[in-house]
C-alpha cells in the first residue's frame, strides 16, 4: 500500500471506531480519535492528524478494531469475499491485516448503505 492509501485506510479505520472530524481550535485537518488503549484502568483520547494515526503498525491500535467488526457481524458476515479477518489475524504480517480491515470496513460500510 502507497503512503496515501495507508492515510485514507487509517482514516476509515478511525471513523469505523467512532471519530470525528473536527477543527479543534482553528487547526484543520484534525481527526478525533478514540483510541482504545487502555493505561490502567482509564482509556485516553488522543486528537490528531489522519497522518499520525497508528493502526497501520501498532497491533494495540488494530486489535480493536478486529474485536469490534467480530462483534458486529453476524456468523454469515464472518466470512466476506472468502476472507474471514478474524481467523486471518490469527497468523499474518500487521500490513497484510490492516489491509483486509479496510477491505472489511468497506464492504461493511457498502451493506450497511445499500441495507
């Protein structure tokens, strides 16, 4: 994957888990998001650019995201154009990963749409 579709698959990741896009105190650009990594017992927000999000190589920004499209999908959506993400993740590289999530969130995107 080229940097910019790295950015945009990041970016649609972070929708996916509840971002919005903002412009916190006249900066532009911005993306909030809530990432779920827990420090103890607390979870942070953190606000940035779509530049510096970080699923594409952190396994604590991408684990996330893989439980919550399993915890959305029913067991017929487990599996969508023959690739099933959560038995994939099991035993791949973290860029084979992050690409089948942002192949998954647009299809799921696509079905919830056209549903």
């Amino acid at each position: 994957m080229t940097k910019k579709e790295i950015s945009v698959g990041n970016k649609l990741i972070a929708e996916f888990m509840g971002a919005k896009e903002g412009n916190p105190k006249g900066r532009k650009n911005k993306v909030y998001v809530n990432v779920p990594i827990w420090h103890g017992k607390k979870m942070q927000t953190w606000t940035m650019t779509a530049k510096d999000l970080q699923y594409n190589f952190s396994w604590n920004w991408l684990m996330p995201v893989v439980h919550k499209a399993y915890d959305i999908t029913s067991d017929d959506d487990k599996s969508f154009n023959g690739l099933n993400i959560f038995e994939y993740g099991l035993a791949t590289d973290i860029k084979d990963l992050h690409k089948a999530v942002v192949e998954f969130i647009e299809w799921y995107n696509e079905k919830i749409k056209n549903n």
